[in-house]
C-alpha cells in the first residue's frame, strides 16, 4: 500500500507561517473558487446577515440577545435570564460542551470552515476585499516587495481604510449584543463626555478586530484558539475531516516512461491555496488544518484538468477512507 511521502518531515519541526529561525512568514493563499467555496460563501452570507442584522430585531420589546455581563442581564432567544438563573446557565454551559465534543468527534472541524466567526470574517470579507484591491496570491506578494509607489500607498490606503470600516462595524455590533440596541443608540448620539467608558470600548474593539483580521490572522486558528489546539483529544479514526487519499495519490509525481505515480501529480495548489500554509498531504488532523475545504477545491481543479476522477482530496474519515494510516 503507498505511505505517505514523508521523507522531508522538516513541517514537523516549525509552524508553516514560521521560518527556520523563528520569524513569521507572511502567507499568501491563492483564492480558487470551487463547488465548496460558493456553498462556503453563501452560507456565510447568511450568517453574516444574521450576525449583523440580529441585534437590530425585538421580540415583545427585548433584543432576542442580550449578554450584558455589567447590568447581569441575559436574554437568549427572546428568554431573559438572571442571576438567580444561573444554575440554568451552568446546565446549558455543560450542555453545550458535550454536544460541541461528540459533534466534533463525528463531524471534526466542520464548524471551523463553516461557521466560526473567524473564518467567515477572515475568509469571506477581509480576504474578499484584499483579492479585491489587492488581486491574487502572486500579486499580492509583488505588492509587498516592490518599492512604496503612488499606486502601492493608494492600494493599501484603501485595503486598511475598509479593514478599518468593518472592524468597526463588528465592534459596534458585538457591543449591541453586551449592551442592547436602546442603550447603544444612546451611547452613539450622546455627547462622548457622557460615554467615555463605552466610547473607550468600541475603540478597543475596533483595534482589536483591525489587528486580528490584517496582522494576526492564521495566528488566532493555529496558536490562540483553545478549540483548535483541543482537536487532537477530540477527534479519533471515525471523525470526518479534510484528507488527502494517499493510496491514490502516491507515490506523486510526473507519470514518465521510467516511473508510474500516483494520481497526485505534485503540483502544489492545495498548498498554495491553504489559508495557514500547510500540505495536507503530510497527513489528516493537522492542528493548522480549519477545515476550509479550498484544498478539495482546488485538488479537484486540477483533477479535472488532467482528466482523473475528483476527489483526491476530500471529507472522508480515516476508516471510512481505508487509508492504512
Ligand atoms: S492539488 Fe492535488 S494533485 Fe496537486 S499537489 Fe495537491 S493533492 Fe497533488
Ligand atoms: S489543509 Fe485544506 S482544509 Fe485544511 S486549512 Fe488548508 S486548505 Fe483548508
């Protein structure tokens, strides 16, 4: 049975986004619009509307969300809550947590490429607006290695100036889910002096999300998210995941008269695509690895072009996969 081609195992000693001596390496994922991109982008659209347009609606003259920690006051689904509830909230926590440990043992991190507020703001705006302004991977690399010209200054100009916007707008908006749309709208048209804490907060959050969305990025996913960093307890050989068919696809490589390959014809384009930088052929349950399916997008690309079957790389588990891991 092919194994997987790991005599270079040098990923094994350094993040992706990091270079042999430590320092961050600035990635570059290529955009490839796929069968799973557009369904990824709908379904964000949704979301995104939902996120945003939520604090705005009431229900029998209470938000349907309310998380004001400061006042003690909870509304979750158009139900309030208070503190002598919090036994509810303890249960509901315990709840929670079991259904989010046996939905990732069964569906692995279908919640990270789908609907994690991370990605769908990182992937499915910030990213949408830097291809926008920017263009693709390659363009965008040459952007930032060529000299500061009118053109260069005007392109990130705006590439910031919009980041900036959206920051701000996903900073008001989560302050309307911890403070409710009536005391919001009274923080923004009252004099600043009435609202220095609540002013102080929106300009934090503000910088907060500019500096997640266009410095930290991967970062989040790959170093600070307890989620993530709990998938290698949480996941076993039944877990459904993003993985590459190594049976099929090794030994990669050119087909020549001399040598026969696999299907997997080294091309590099589901790594050029990784929004963290990794090679999913060095083997499922990466702990970079979000789930974001472009890599399945673009394998399946190039499958088409060379007139082999899909799905080289695809969701699948590792039994249900028969890889011989
Ligand atoms: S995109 Fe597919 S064919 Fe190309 S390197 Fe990746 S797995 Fe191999
Ligand atoms: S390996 Fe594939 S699914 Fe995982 S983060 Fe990279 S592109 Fe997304």
């Amino acid at each position: 049975m092919p194994q997987l081609n790991l005599d270079n195992d040098d990923f094994r000693n350094h993040l992706y986004n990091q270079s042999k001596d430590g320092k961050r390496l600035w990635l570059y994922p290529g955009r490839i619009i796929g069968k799973f991109y557009r369904l990824r982008s709908y379904f964000s659209y949704f979301l995104l509307i939902a996120l945003f347009g939520l604090p705005w609606l009431e229900y029998k003259g209470q938000p349907i969300f309310l998380f004001n920690v400061l006042a003690r006051k909870f509304i979750f689904w158009g139900v309030p809550f208070f503190p002598q509830d919090f036994h509810l909230v303890a249960l509901g926590l315990v709840a929670f947590l079991i259904f989010v440990s046996l939905f990732t043992v069964l569906f692995g991190r279908i919640w990270c490429g789908w609907a994690c507020p991370q990605t769908i703001f990182m992937e499915m705006l910030f990213r949408k607006i830097e291809y926008w302004i920017e263009g693709n991977d390659k363009a965008q690399r040459r952007l930032n290695e060529s000299p500061w010209t009118q053109e260069k200054m005007l392109k990130k100009g705006a590439k910031h100036a919009l980041f900036l916007v959206f920051a701000f707008a996903i900073s008001n908006t989560f302050l309307m889910y911890l403070m409710g749309k009536g005391d919001w709208l009274r923080l923004i048209q009252e004099p600043v002096g009435l609202h220095i804490a609540g002013f102080s907060a929106i300009w934090i959050f503000t910088a907060v999300f500019y500096l997640v969305f266009a410095r930290f990025r991967e970062i989040v996913c790959m170093v600070i998210c307890p989620y993530g960093r709990l998938q290698g307890v949480l996941l076993d050989n039944n877990s459904i995941l993003v993985q590459y068919d190594h049976t099929r696809g090794e030994p990669r490589g050119k087909t020549t008269s001399e040598q026969s390959t696999g299907d997997c014809i080294d091309c590099h384009w589901c790594v050029r695509v990784c929004p963290t930088g990794i090679d999913i052929r060095n083997g499922s349950n990466q702990l970079e690895c979000i789930g974001c399916t472009s890599c399945i997008d673009a394998c399946d690309a190039v499958m088409d072009k060379i007139h082999k079957p899909k799905n080289l790389i695809r969701y699948d588990s590792l039994n249900g996969g028969k890889f011989g891991h």
